[in-house]
C-alpha cells in the first residue's frame, strides 16, 4: 500500500500519545480494533494507564486523542481521506510489528529443528519434525468437525467459553500453520480436494526442503530458512487489500449520520459508546476481566 504523509503524520502522533499515556502496559498493544465482542482485546486496545480496567472517561479520552490526531488538517471534524489515511496507516504499522514477530518465531523454530545444534538443520532433524507436523495435522483434520466456528460460537455462551474465546487474538497476515486442520490443509493439500494423504504430504516437504535450500548443500542455514519464510509472508502482505479496504469507506459512511462529508466528533462517539457497552458485558461501567467471564450476548440478527 502506498503510505501517504498524511497517513504518516496521523500515526506518529497515535504513536506518540500511546507510548506517553501506556508505558506501563505489558506487551504490544492492539493498533487496529475490530475484535468484536472480544472483551481482553478491547482492553489492551484501550487502557492507557495499564491497570487492566477501562473506564467510560478513559475510553472516551481514548477516542477523543485518536479523533483529534486523524483530524489532520484541524478543523475540527473528520473527512473520508483523513478517516481511510489513519486507518490505512494504522495497518500498515501492524502488519509491520506482526511480520517483526513472526520472523522471531521462525528463528525459534529453527532453533528447535537444529537439534544437534551445529547451526544447521539436516534433512534428517528436517524429516523428524516432519513425521511430528505429519501425525498432529492428520489429528486436526480427524477432529475438524467438531472443531469449527459453530462451536466457538456456542462455547461463548458460556463463562468457560467466553474466557476462551477472549483469549484469542486475531491473526491480521492470517499465515497457515499445520497446528490447524484450514491450516494443514492450506500448507499440504496440492490438489484441493480437501484431503492431505501421505505421498502428498512428503511430495509438498521435499520441495520446501529444495526450495529452502537454495545453495543446494544439503541442509538448510539459518538464513536460508529465514529468506523461504520472509518470501511467503511478503507475498501473503502483498495480497492482503491494505490500500482499498472498502470497509473503511463503508464505515466512514455509517458513522457520518447527516452525509455531509465531514464526521464530527458526536458523530463518531455514536459507534464508541456501542463499542464499550457490548464490552461492559455486567454493565457495571467500567471494563475488566470480569466482563470477560460473562458470555457475550447473542449477535443481532
């Protein structure tokens, strides 16, 4: 995507009142929303002062300090261009901090795959968590049934599943990952039929083995296998649609109540407090992680 100055200067200034108000805010916090009635994510979005609780006045500063920073020209309201040029640049920075981690969870795997730590990985220690990723995907593909989003649907009825639930965070790159069955099949099933057998999944591992090595000694070197991922996630970035998300026009539409082109600060608020009363799920005005506890009441239909 094409990151303009106004995009730019839109999020340096986000950046800069959140590294001010959340310094003591454990770990990364959430740059683009989006997490429904994801209530552990709705406050690591929006808790400022770290203290695992959001307030109605915490949450409406919130809102208030990224209003004011999209409102880049300050007059005071929101344009289509400002609103789509924050959003886009706020994307931007997390599929950016997202590829960050995941590069260092792929150096990590490969220093599980080194057994014998000599800096390389044979195609013997390649082969043996081969055999591992082999047997825990045929398991994701035998339980996939009843392991799909109905039963995350139902599960979040209840306490238990709501935790659950909120204890998932969103994946913005969506990369495959054999621990899941959508995800073993992405990885494994050449043909698309919806089923990985063995001739195929070795097929699929001998040319990840051939395509990672690309000096052809053999054994696969920390950078070479760090150059096979960085390739796939630079090309799953270069498809996602960051530039031209229809949605952002769409919900610049909704929020802007009297279509004059120009959303007020009342106007975007509208959306906030719906925001925070479907997180505020015991509707005591603040929240916390025992909103989290309750289950999320039913989508509208």
């Amino acid at each position: 995507m094409k990151t303009t100055v106004l995009a730019s200067a839109c999020l340096g200034t986000l950046l800069l009142s959140s590294a001010v108000s959340a310094q003591s805010t454990p770990g990364p916090r959430p740059l683009v929303g989006g997490h429904g009635n994801n209530v552990l994510a709705f406050i690591a979005e929006h808790d400022d002062n770290g203290d695992g609780r959001v307030t109605w006045q915490e949450f409406e500063t919130f809102r208030r300090n990224r209003f004011d920073a999209t409102d880049s020209n300050k007059d005071g309201t929101v344009d289509e261009a400002e609103y789509v040029a924050e959003y886009d640049a706020r994307v931007a920075a997390e599929i950016d901090r997202e590829r960050a981690a995941q590069v260092e969870q792929t150096k990590a795997r490969f220093a599980a795959l080194d057994t014998d730590k000599d800096g390389f990985v044979s195609r013997a220690e390649f082969d043996s968590a081969g055999e591992k990723t082999w047997q825990s995907g045929k398991q994701a593909l035998a339980s996939k049934g009843g392991g799909g989003k109905a039963t995350t649907s139902s599960e979040a009825r209840t306490a238990a599943g709501a935790q659950r639930f909120d204890n998932q965070r969103r994946s913005r790159l969506g990369m495959p990952t054999s621990h899941t069955a959508a995800g073993f099949l992405e990885l494994y099933d050449e043909n698309g039929n919806g089923e990985v057998d063995l001739a195929e999944y070795r097929r699929v591992r001998d040319a990840q083995f051939a395509r990672t090595d690309s000096n052809g000694d053999g054994r696969l070197a920390l950078d070479e296998y760090l150059a096979e991922f960085e390739t796939r996630v630079d090309r799953r970035i270069a498809a996602l649609d960051q530039g031209s998300d229809r949605q952002v026009h769409v919900r610049f539409g909704v929020l802007d109540a009297d279509k004059d082109g120009r959303m007020t600060f009342a106007e975007y608020q509208v959306s906030g407090k719906r925001l925070f009363e479907t997180a505020d799920r015991n509707k005591d005005g603040v929240v916390d992680a025992a909103d989290a506890k309750v289950p999320a009441p039913a989508p509208r239909r």
